[in-house]
C-alpha cells in the first residue's frame, strides 16, 4: 500500500508495506488462512511496521496496511477508506498510542484498537485499557498479536451485531409506539394472573384514567361499569376457555367521569418463545355511536310500526314514549298536545320507570296550567318549531321547572316538535340524568320522528274526515235508496195500473168488438134478411105483372145479399174473441184469406225462415196487430194489395204489414187513432218494437219486431 504521509523531520519517511513478506512458516501455510485484513498502523518505525505485517501473515491474514505517524496523517486515512483493526505504538516523537485512541473514539469508530510498545509497564497497560484499548502487545512477545486480533475482530462483530439489534429494537420500538399513537383504537395487555401490564396513550383517553392509574392494576378495573361486573367477567371468561365469538365481544365500559361507553373487544393470547400462553392482549374499538345509531334506527322502525298499527295518537303515545325513553336512555318522558280549540300545551301522558321515586315526583309536579307559546320548553319548543336539546338544565335561567329538575337530579333535557307542513300539534319531551350532547344525528333523528308522528296525526285526521264523509254518504244513500225504492215501488205500481188499464182497454176493446158483431148479425143481419125478403117477393110480383122495375127490383134483391154475406163476416170477425189456430203462419194465412173473400183485395202472406211455436198470448197479439193493420189498410187507407210478411232470426221474430193504399199516420203524432194506439199497447204488453211509417204518396208500412225469448213455447 502506498504511503499515507511523509514526515517533513529527518527520520525516515513512511514505508509501503504492501511489498512481498517472507514465506509463511509451515504451519501457517497448513492452516491455509488468508483472511484479507485492512490495518491503519500508528508507528514511527518502518522496521516495526514490516514486522507487525510479517506477523499478521504468519496468523493467517493477507494484510493491507497504511503508516502513519501524526494526527493529521491519521484522520486522512480515516477519511479516505474504512478499516478493520489499528495498531498503535505507544510512545512516538510526534504522536502516542493514547492519542490515536482518543482520536478514534472521537471519530465514534468501534475498531479493535491494539497497543504494540517495546516499553510499558503494567499500570501503563492498564491505563490504556482503562482508556479504551482493547489489548497490548509487547514488540518482545509479537507473537500474541494475531490471537490478539482474531479475538478482538470476533468481539467487533459482536458489538456490531449487538448494536444492531439494538438499533433494530428502536426502530421496532419507535415504529410500535407510532403506530400504537396513531391507531384510534385502544390497546391493553394483561398477564396470566389478569394484571394490567400495559395500555396505549388511546385506550387512556377512551376511559378517562392515566396509564399510571391502569397499568399494574387487577380486575376489576376502574373502567368497569359495577352493573356489569358480572357480564364482563363471565365474557372474558368464556375468552379465556376459548368460547369467545370471532367477531370480538361487545362490552360496556365506564369512563372516568362516570358515562358509559360501548366497546368491541378483539382479544389474542401472548405466547412466549415456547409457544405457552403469557398473557392477552386487547383491541379495544369504542363503537358508542354505532350502538346508539342502532338503537336509534330500531327505536325509528318500532315506533313506525306502532303508528301503522295504532288507531289514534292517544294509544300509541305510550308506546312512543317507552321506546324513545329507552332508547334514547332518558329518565321521564311526556307527550304534551293542544286541546281542540285552545291555544295551550296540555301534559297527556308521561312514562318512567315506576321504580323512580323522582321521576313520579317531576311528573305529578308539572305545571298543571300547562304552556302557552314561548313559555317553558314545550312553549319554546312551540314557538321554534324545532328540536332542542339543553345540555345542561342549571344553565338555563329563563326554564320554568329548572329547580324542580335540580331538586330531582335532571342535568339534561331534550324535546322535539310532533308537527306536519305548517301544522303544530304538541311535543314530547324528555328529561335525564346525564349530560346529553346536542349532535346533529339526535337533532335530525328527532325532528324526523316529530314530522312521522305528526304526518301520523294528520292522516288519522283525513281518515277520521274520510271515514264520516263516508257515513254521512252512506245515510244519504241509504235515504236516496229508499226514496227510490219508494219511487221504484210506485213506479211499478203505476206501470201495473197502466198494464191493467191497458189489459182492460183491450178487453173492453174485444167486448165492444164482439158487442158491434152480434149486433150486426143478430140486428142489422136480421134486417137486412128481412129486407131481401122483401125485395125478393116484390121482384117475384113485378116479374107477373111484367113490369120493367122488376129488374131493378132483382138486382136491389142480389146487393141486399152481398150485403148481408158481407155483414155477416165483418160480423163474425168482430164477434171472434179466441183463434182457431195455435201457430202464428196458420192464423196470418187465414186472415188474408178472409181479407181476400170479405173485401176482395189482393192480400196474401209471406214466411222466411223457421217460425218457432209460440205461447198463446203471444200468437194472439201478434194476429190481432195484423188483423188492425189490414182492417185499417182497408177501411181507412183504400187499399187494394196487402203483403204480410213474417221473417224470423235467431232470438227475434219479425211481422211486417205493407199496403199500397193512404199512408197512416206514425205513433208519435197527434192524429194517430183508437186502433194505432191498440196497436201500440198489444206491441207492448209482449215487449215487441212497433213501428208505423209512410211510404212516399201511397203505401204503409206496420212493422213489429219481437223478441222470441220467454215466448217461445218450449
């Protein structure tokens, strides 16, 4: 190695050592150890130097060394590479072993240091170990040094070795103590006997005490709750055996200043390096505002099933309050609601635990006047429209029952408006004895509950409006029913009237008929065959006096006769009450032959499709129709043809009777005669269709539609 420094006095300057040593001994070329070595040497001597190398060769080592004999020479070398041992005379002219060693101290280099001197004696030996070096070798007795080093170089690594699982440790414990700060969650360990052995700063501030408070303590800890002792207890016992639940176990702890706190507990056994259990180690999660979220949503969803199922607020006020007192972990709770018509807040129902003397106290103590708007919390609460929570009652000067709710030990207060849109119907109010925190969620929980309540109230309002419009229709129905019953009852007693009436116009009709005949066939027919007779014998004695007036007396005698056989069959049709026939095709063809005989017109009838046997009734008026339409077509209308048509269709029977004489007049106008309006009242007394028109300057046209129906004769 080149030389580090050159002394500027007369001795002579530093030595490469770097050139070949002489051969090894044989022993040491047998162990076959070349260990490379970097050796700073603090030495004045060049002579010494080689001999200090040639020493280090025959222990086994390929030594790399540098000279130097000044401070200055020293620190370079330290700055210009780094090095495994230095070995350091102890008395130089410009420098000494105990100076090198300071000056590597200051350097904070943990090298073996290593004293080589011809001189020193043992308190100087002991001095420089005292000093920091880690042996002394006599130049008399060379043979130590490479012993010297190889144990020095094992002890080095050890102190590296050493020093770096020290630094490894910090680091682990710095990295621990940050990570255990920054985790919100707390952290608590305990030993076998169940002795707090540690906490983190966030398990501290989650229960209120100081890590000297809680470490070193028993069960049962300050944070604790005393009605849960029992609970804890058996839960961690349970962990203990192995039975706790994966998910972790949800307890309840106690902060110092006496709030409860819910908390999941994630608990792991410690083992030690044989794999026995040492003690447990806890996550400690506070999950307060996920269990009073919980219960808040299942206090929402109760008190929506008590409105769907209750009738009135009135039954269900109970309910609400017991479930939003436990829920909301309140002391008294009281619904207080207008009177129809008033303009103050009346107490309707408080609920508390019967078992609270205080409770019983406050509530019978209310004010008994009640609230008007702007006075007292339901007043205020009236008057805002929103809800309130008063953290602490002391604090509140203008509250009315702020003494009496000191006196029973009410801190907190909370109420909430019952309204809907801009309609005001009460409040519930609730009374504690902890100290509430007004956060946001409890405000909109319970402005929200306030508004179902009172969409509640208001839709039982429109169901109960609803519900007596509905009775009130119902009565007018019922009333409106009867008048038309009544209507309905006279109607049909009416319309039996104008059928018997009807009924009775027809048989008066038929009887006058028959009447008119007998007494054209008893009377008129009776005289008429007198008078032929007499005609008769006056042509006889005319025709023996040869008179020419005896023709005109025969043919006098023959239009007597046609009258009589004339008279006599109107006389017989008009008699005629009942027919022959049972079918309606054979009456309608006898009519037309006998208006074919009698009146000597074309008449005659025409049948399409089945006609279906018929009851009697309806056979009967269907031919008495006909019969007054063809009467009428001859006698009023002149008529020379007649067609009776008869047409049926599946449910539906059709007559018509068409004439080429003068045109009827129709059902609706005011000159329609006896016989029309018979017409008409036979149509309906068997629910057929009548209708009477003209065809254009000649003709008529009586058409009626019946419905077969219960007619047909089945």
């Amino acid at each position: 190695m080149d030389t580090i420094e050159k002394s500027p006095a007369p001795p002579a300057p530093d030595v490469n050592l770097d050139r070949p040593a002489p051969r090894r001994t044989g022993a040491a070329r047998a162990e076959g150890r070349t260990r490379p070595l970097e050796v700073l040497m603090v030495e004045d001597s060049e002579n010494d130097a080689m001999l200090l190398r040639i020493e280090l060769e025959r222990a086994g080592y390929r030594p790399h060394c540098a000279r130097v004999e000044t401070p200055a020479a020293m620190i370079d070398a330290f700055q210009r590479q780094p090095w495994d041992v230095v070995i350091a005379d102890y008395v130089m002219p410009r420098f000494n072993g105990l100076a090198a060693l300071a000056l590597t101290r200051q350097r904070g280099l943990d090298l073996p240091f290593i004293i080589v001197s011809g001189h020193i004696t043992d308190d100087t030996a002991v001095a420089a170990m005292k000093a920091g070096a880690h042996d002394y070798v006599m130049k008399d007795n060379l043979a130590r040094l490479g012993p010297a080093v190889e144990r020095e170089l094992r002890e080095a690594e050890v102190r590296r070795e050493r020093r770096r699982a020290e630094e490894k440790l910090k680091a682990e414990s710095a990295f621990r103590q940050a990570v255990e700060r920054s985790v919100p969650s707390g952290i608590t360990a305990v030993d076998l006997e169940g002795r707090q052995t540690y906490v983190n700063p966030a398990f501290c501030k989650l229960v209120g005490w100081t890590e000297e408070e809680l470490v070193g303590a028993r069960p049962p800890f300050k944070y604790w709750p005393p009605e849960d002792l029992e609970a804890i207890g058996n839960a961690l016992a349970g962990v203990a055996e192995g039975n706790g639940p994966p998910g972790g176990i949800e307890l309840r702890f106690r902060h110092r200043n006496n709030r409860r706190i819910d908390v999941l507990l994630q608990i792991t056994p410690l083992t030690d390096s044989f794999g026995n259990v040492s003690g447990w180690v806890s996550s400690v999660s506070d999950i307060t505002e996920r269990k009073r979220a919980e219960v808040r949503l299942a206090a929402e969803h109760a008190i929506t099933r008590i409105l769907t199922n209750a009738p009135s607020l009135p039954e269900a006020a109970p309910s609400i309050l017991r479930v939003l007192r436990e829920s909301l972990d309140m002391t008294l709770g009281t619904l207080w609601m207008m009177g129809r018509g008033e303009q103050t807040l009346r107490a309707v129902i408080s609920e508390y635990d019967n078992s609270l003397a205080k409770a019983r106290e406050f509530a019978d103590e209310r004010q008994p006047a009640g609230f008007t708007i702007g006075c007292g919390l339901p007043g205020q609460i009236w008057r805002e429209r929103r809800p309130l929570c008063l953290r602490d009652l002391a604090e509140e000067p203008g509250l009315v029952r702020r003494e009496l709710a000191a006196r029973v030990g009410f801190v907190s207060a909370l109420a909430l408006p019952i309204q809907s849109a801009d309609e005001f119907f009460g409040v519930l109010e609730f009374f504690s004895e902890r100290r509430l925190e007004p956060v946001p969620v409890l405000l909109n929980m319970m402005a929200a509950i306030g508004s179902e309540i009172g969409q509640f109230i208001h839709r039982r309002a429109a169901e109960e409006a609803l519900r007596r419009a509905h009775d009130e229709l119902e009565i007018r129905v019922q009333q409106r029913t009867a008048d038309l019953q009544l209507a309905h009852t006279r109607l049909k007693a009416a319309v039996a009237e104008r059928q018997r009436l009807e009924h009775e116009l027809l048989e008066i009709t038929d009887k006058e008929r028959r009447r008119i005949g007998l007494e054209l066939h008893d009377e008129l027919g009776q005289t008429l065959s007198g008078v032929a007779l007499m005609t008769k014998g006056l042509e006889l004695r005319l025709a023996k006096q040869h008179e020419d007036a005896a023709e005109d007396a025969a043919k006098i005698h023959s239009l007597v006769e046609q009258t009589i056989t004339r008279t006599r069959g109107v006389a017989q049709d008009l008699a005629t009450l009942e027919l022959r026939e049972t079918d309606l095709p054979s009456a309608l063809a006898n009519l037309a032959g006998r208006a074919r005989e009698l009146f000597g017109i074309s008449c005659r009838l025409k049948s399409t499709g089945s006609i279906p046997p018929m009851d009697t009734n309806a056979v009967a008026q269907l031919y008495k129709i006909a019969r007054e339409a063809v009467t009428n077509a001859i006698k009023h209308g002149n008529a020379k043809r007649v067609t009776i048509e008869l047409t049926s269709v599946p449910d539906r029977i059709t007559m018509r009777i068409q004439n080429d004489g003068l045109p009827f007049p129709d059902l609706e106008s005011g000159l329609t005669g006896m016989g029309l309006r018979i017409m008409h009242y036979r149509a309906h007394l068997i629910g057929a269709e009548l209708q009477v028109k003209g065809l254009g300057g000649h003709g008529t046209l009586v058409a009626c539609s019946m419905p077969l129906g219960s007619h047909l004769n089945i």
